[in-house]
C-alpha cells in the first residue's frame, strides 16, 4: 500500500479523536455543572452512603459547600469557619477539650472528627441532629457559627444576602440550585461536601477491602486483640469503626456541670451520660480524647477502656464488664493498630471567592 491512501485514514482517525476528546471534555463540563454524580469515594464493603432525594450529589454543588466550609464570612462576626475547628492535621478536630466559637462563646465540648459522616443518621455526642443539613443549620444558627439573629447578630438570612453581593458566590448559587443564596440552600451545599469526606483513602479501609499487607504485623495483632478479647468491637463496629449508639462508659460523670449527653435529647434513664461512639479514623492525630477531652494521650484513652470504663450506675456494664487483662505486648499492639488507622487527606483548601 503507498503512503497516499494512508493519508486520508489518519486524518480522519485524527478528526475522530479531537472530535471525542471535545465530547468528553464538553460532556464532563456540562455534567459537572447540572448532573447527578453517581459516583463518590465509598468506604469498602459497606452499603452505601444514603444521598437524600432532594440534596443529589453534583461536582459543582460539592466544591461550592466546601468554599462555604473553609469560609469565616459564613460566622456572625467572621471569625470561624467550620474547618477552625475541624483541622486536617487534627485529624479534623481542633486538638482541645472544648470549642471557642463565634463571639468568643466557649463550648464545652471536643469536637469530633469528620471522618465518614455521610454514612451517619444522628450528629453530635449526643445525636440531637437528625441529618447533615440540620447539623449544618444547627451549627450555623447556634453557639457555633453565631448567626443567631439575636443580640444585635446577623441571621443565617443577612449571611446569605452579604455572601449574595459576592460576585463568585452569588454565580455559584445560581448554577447549583437556580436561586440566590439562601440558608437551606447553603446548608445543601456544606452537607453535600461533608459527603466527601470519606476516610478511603487509609490502610484501614484498604485492609478492610482485603489487602492482607496494608497494616503492619504489629497492627495486625492488635486488630484480633481489637475484635477479640478487647472486645472493642462490640461498640466500635464495622468499617466506621462505630455502631452509631449511644453509651455510658463514665466519662465526666463526677463534672460539676455534669453532661448528661445522649439523656438531654431522649430523656431515657438508661441514656445518662450516654454518648455516641466516636469512630477511631485518624485517632492518632485527635487528642484529647473523649467528648470532654478528658483523656490528654491515646494511651490514656485505652486503659480506660480496658479498665472496663469507669464505674457509675449507668455504666454499659454489658460491653464493658469484666475489665480486659492485656500483657504489656498485646497493649502495644492494640495502641499501634489505633497509630495506624490514620488517613490521607486528600481535600486542598479552596481559593475562595473575593
Ligand atoms: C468553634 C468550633 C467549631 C466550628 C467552627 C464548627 N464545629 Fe463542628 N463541631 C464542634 C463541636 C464542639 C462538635 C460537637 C458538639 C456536640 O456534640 O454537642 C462538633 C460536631 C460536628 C459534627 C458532628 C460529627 C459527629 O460525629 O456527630 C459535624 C458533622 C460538624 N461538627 C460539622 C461542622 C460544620 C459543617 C461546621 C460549619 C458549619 C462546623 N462543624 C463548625 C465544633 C465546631
Ligand atoms: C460500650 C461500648 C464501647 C466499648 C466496648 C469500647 N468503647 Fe471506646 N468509646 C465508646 C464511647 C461511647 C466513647 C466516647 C465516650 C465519651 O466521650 O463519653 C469511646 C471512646 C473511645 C476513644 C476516644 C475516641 C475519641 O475520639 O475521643 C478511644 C481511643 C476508644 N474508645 C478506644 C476503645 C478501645 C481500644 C476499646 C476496646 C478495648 C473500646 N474503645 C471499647 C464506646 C465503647
């Protein structure tokens, strides 16, 4: 065959490609701007995370909720943002025992890592939100963010209309639900980035995906201790490291201001000083430990698990009775397969609109 009838094939073949190429460029952009998003990061083997009908996952609605997330102009006095408390290198809580938040309000609580909250049905120790738009609201309007509308502070209204007049913000509003800011809208976009914040990308979620070398030999050992005879899975179950339920293990049950945690949303007896199990993603990086922070190191944190909590008589004496006995070895163990369920970050601070 010559040269001269090659020609025309190749050329062709060339158009085709550009012309593809132009389709999946045009195709991801448009289907970044209006559609759904089946696909997100998921923890493995686990049932899907549950997107609410009227909140559906869309690339540009994720990257808008996680600018609002990095933002302070979103508090009433434009001190915080969510992430000031929610830090990467803290494993996404704040290193303390409690929160400062807006106005210089003190929180008496640790906050939490954020760590697969999309997979959650109840937020905070004490589960009072039942979703993560409520959450979002709730931190928002309340002692958090201050955007209270009381006392001379701004509502989750005038924050609208002042990020509104931001020019990259007011766009954005309008390419991800049609309208101009407003705070149910603000609360979709923040709930629809906290969706990504999935603890994937970690040796535990690739051990628990199969991958036999991901924890170290160490860590393995102290996984069988974890599930075995320390019987922290009866508690800190499956992928999430957490059954979602609410338990009595002693903490800061002698506090003078006692938090009666899960009791004050349900006012069950059986849930005084009852509090959510916190997953153990990133543990390593979060101390204090506890929902008072009460425990300074990890080690801390694990005897007195291992001690079977701390008596009173509410205690979840079911799980947590008799204490467990470890050699000095199976201890070490048990801290380093904690040491090693940190996770990679893969979220970059967002430029934020001017
Ligand atoms: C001033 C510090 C601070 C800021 C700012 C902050 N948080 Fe938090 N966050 C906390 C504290 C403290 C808790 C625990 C409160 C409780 O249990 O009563 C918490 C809990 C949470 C939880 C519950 C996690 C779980 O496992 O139940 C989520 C989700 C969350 N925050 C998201 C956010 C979002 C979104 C924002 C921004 C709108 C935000 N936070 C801003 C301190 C903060
Ligand atoms: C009865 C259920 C239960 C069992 C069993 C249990 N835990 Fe927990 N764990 C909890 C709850 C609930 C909390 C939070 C309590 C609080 O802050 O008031 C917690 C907190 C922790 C924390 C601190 C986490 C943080 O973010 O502050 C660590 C670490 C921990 N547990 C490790 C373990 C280990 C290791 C075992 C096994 C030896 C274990 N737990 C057994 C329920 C349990």
């Amino acid at each position: 065959m010559s040269g001269d009838s090659k020609r025309p094939r190749l050329n062709l073949t060339l158009a085709l490609t550009v012309l593809l190429l132009m389709m999946a460029y045009l195709n991801e952009w448009v289907f970044s701007m209006t559609e759904v998003q089946t696909s997100w990061p998921e923890m493995p083997r686990y049932e899907a995370m549950k997107i609410p009908t009227d909140n559906p996952m869309t690339i540009a609605k994720v990257e808008l909720g996680k600018q609002l997330f990095h933002d302070r102009r979103l508090s009433g006095d434009e001190s915080r943002g969510c992430f000031i408390c929610h830090l990467k290198p803290r494993g996404l809580t704040n290193g303390r025992a409690d929160a400062v938040g807006a106005y210089k309000v003190r929180i008496s609580r640790s906050p939490p890592t954020l760590w697969n909250i999309g997979y959650y049905s109840e937020f905070y120790w004490d589960g009072r939100s039942r979703s993560l738009e409520a959450q979002v609201k709730d931190a928002w309007s309340g002692r958090i963010l201050g955007a209270s509308g009381k006392d001379g502070h701004p509502s989750m209204e005038d924050i609208c209309r002042k990020l509104e007049a931001i020019e990259g913000y007011g766009k954005q509003f309008q390419e991800v639900f049609g309208e101009a800011c407003t705070p149910d809208n603000v609360a979709k976009a923040i709930a629809a980035f906290g969706r990504t914040i999935v603890a994937n990308n970690s040796a535990w979620a690739r051990s628990w995906a199969g991958d036999e070398s991901a924890l170290s030999e160490k860590a393995q050992r102290g996984w069988e201790i974890f599930r075995g005879r320390g019987r922290c899975t009866n508690c800190h179950d499956g992928v999430l490291l957490t059954d979602q339920q609410y338990h009595n293990i002693g903490i800061g049950m002698d506090a003078e201001n006692l938090d009666l945690g899960r009791y004050n949303v349900t006012k069950n007896e059986e849930h005084r000083g009852a509090f959510k199990t916190p997953t153990l993603l990133d543990i390593s990086k979060s101390a204090p430990y506890f929902h008072d922070g009460s425990a300074a190191k990890l080690e801390d944190a694990v005897d007195t698990m291992l001690a079977g909590g701390i008596d009173n008589p509410w205690l979840d004496r079911a799980n947590l009775r008799p204490p467990v006995k470890l050699s000095k070895r199976e201890r070490q163990d048990l801290l380093t397969f904690l040491r090693e369920l940190t996770v990679e970050y893969a979220v970059t601070p967002p430029r934020l609109p001017k």
